[in-house]
C-alpha cells in the first residue's frame, strides 16, 4: 500500500508519516519499482500501534522504546502518565477557576482584568501583609468575586488577614453566605469555625437564617458562635444555646452579654430567666455553674429573676451564695 492509501486509512499524513520514518518508528518494508514507499500489513499495524500509544501522551521517543526494547516495562511510565496528567489537570482547573472569577466582574478593559488579576495572585500570597493588602483593596479599588474572598477566610490561619477578609466580604455587594454554608459542613474543624465566623459579620437574611440552621450543627464552637451572632440581633431562637454555654463555661461571659441584650424585650425577659432557672432546678448542676447562672440572672429583669437569686442567696456553697447576695443588692439599688 502507497503512503497516500496508508494516510487516508491511518488519518496519519503522509508529512508525518515520512516523519516517523525518519525517527526509525516505522519504515515501509518495500519500494515500487518507481521508489515509491510501500507499506505491508504489519506497517499499517505498526502506525496504529504509534497512534494509540501517542493517545495516551507518550513522546515519540518512549512510543520508539515502547514497541522495539523487549524489556521496557510499561508500569513505571504509566504511573509518570497518571501523575503528569494530573497535574495538568489541576493547572488548568486553577486557570478555568481564574477566568471564571475574572468574568464575574465584568471586566470593561484589559486594565480592569490586570487588576483582577493582581489581587487574586495577592489573596494567594504566602505573605499575610499581601493577602491583607489584597483583602482591604477588594473593597477599596478593585470588585473581586466573592467566591475568591469565600475561599480565601476559609482557608486562613493569620487572625489579622482573617479579619480584614471577613470584614471585605461583609462589604461585599455579593453575599457569599450560600458558599460559606459549605464550609460549616467541613471535616474541618478550622473550616467550620471560619465558616461560621465569617457568616456572623454578614448582616444579610440569609446569613441569618444559615446561623440559625447552625445551631444544631453538631460542632459545639459553631453552635457557640451562632449563638452569639443571633443574640446580637435580637434572635430568640438562640436562648437555649446561649444558657447551654454558661452551664458549660463555653465563652460564657458573652452568652450572658448576649441574653442580658436580649432582654431588654419584655417579651422574652421572662423566658430568659425561666430558662436559667429552668437550669438551676435540674439539681445536677454543679457549684461553679450555679455561680455563673447567678451572674447571668444579675441583669435579666423581672421577678422571676429575682426569686431565683434570692434562693441563690442561701445555697450551700458559700460562692454561690456571696455572688447572689451582691446581685441582689446592686439590684435593690437600680429600683
């Protein structure tokens, strides 16, 4: 068979098939009497054979050594192939990710897109100067997606840059709290508590209603940081949780912050204390948490408040009793 049957069966040129000749890949076994090359049926083979090894991203060179070294041992070279692949992979799912954050913007010109560019490159610095300068330009001159600033809180360790990240997607024209959620389901623990950190700074409903999703998420800290979130603004649902933390001591200074501020509505006044009380009634509750729910109760107002402490007054830990006595009388002096 001439080279141009050979291409048209092949779909290899006849220019790239002169080329494997001249590497030594494959050579026609004959000449016509004119000089033309003919191939036999197992140079055909031999093409197909290059072919489907080229598929797989051998070189030329390895292809060569693949089908003439009796000896070449596949298993090495296909392992290379795997790990190469996949990092070609992965450099081009970074360059589609890139290009898709750019396109969020709207870039009008190629200096916005420059722009663009420069700060992701700074979110991505292994210097925490660069990931903040790059944080507090996000809002100051360059629009950045927020799907880069979400990625970028989820994964820092420097408390500064993390804050100056939380506080840029707080500003951010976009809410990323749909993104943030992800991360509150993480393996990690970091993740989640960033997750949840970051959704307390977004002022936005559905960050709100994310941080009440969060308080039967199984991590006690992103139940804790939900908890004070909500208290913050004025969410009830987040009773239980705050008088769960000064039973456990888990922060729980700000939890009774956070209650003292949410009773300043009458209307949940009275539930606060009862549930504090609620507390104290269990009989499990141990000297230093008997303590800390008296100091709780010292600015919850209402008489149900005042019963308890006056009961307080006389309990059988000479602490307890002292803490609860002192509130009384700041309390008797308010009047």
């Amino acid at each position: 068979m001439l080279i141009g049957d050979v291409a048209r069966r092949s779909g290899v040129s006849a220019r790239m098939l002169r080329h494997y000749e001249s590497l030594g890949l494959v050579r026609p076994t004959d000449r016509t009497d004119s000089g033309y090359r003919e191939y036999s049926g197992e140079d055909i083979r031999r093409v197909f054979h290059i072919e489907s090894l080229r598929s797989l991203g051998l070189s030329l060179r390895e292809v060569g050594r693949a089908l003439d070294d009796p000896g070449f041992a596949p298993a090495g070279l296909v392992e290379d192939l795997i790990r190469q692949t996949r990092d070609r992979l992965a450099a081009e799912q970074e360059l589609l990710t890139r290009l898709r954050r750019i396109g969020a913007v709207e870039p009008a010109g190629w200096e916005d897109v420059l722009q663009v560019v420069a700060l992701l490159q700074g979110l991505g610095s292994s210097s925490a100067g660069a990931r903040q300068r790059a944080a507090l330009s996000a809002v100051e001159d360059v629009p950045v997606p927020v799907e880069a600033l979400v990625e970028a809180v989820l994964r820092e360790s420097d408390p500064s840059v993390a804050g100056a990240l939380r506080w840029a997607l707080a500003q951010s024209s976009e809410d990323g709290s749909a993104l943030l959620a992800e991360g509150l389901g993480s393996p990690s623990a970091e993740v989640r508590k960033r997750a949840v950190q970051s959704l307390a700074e977004i002022p936005h409903r559905e960050a709100t209603a994310l941080l009440r999703d969060a308080l039967a998420n199984h991590d006690v800290v992103v139940r804790g940081y939900a908890a004070l979130a909500l208290g913050a603004r004025g969410v009830a649902d987040a009773i239980p949780a705050l008088i769960d933390m000064i039973v456990e001591e888990g922060n729980d200074a700000d939890a009774a912050d956070a209650l003292s501020a949410l009773a300043s509505d009458p209307a949940l006044a009275d539930r606060i204390a009862t549930g504090l009380v609620d507390c104290l009634a269990r009989g499990t509750t141990g000297a230093s948490a008997r303590r800390r729910l008296a100091q709780a109760l010292a600015d919850i107002p209402g008489d149900t408040a005042s019963r308890a402490l006056v009961e307080l007054s006389h309990d059988e830990n000479r602490a307890v009793a002292l803490t609860a006595t002192y509130i009384l009388k700041l309390r008797s002096t308010r009047r």
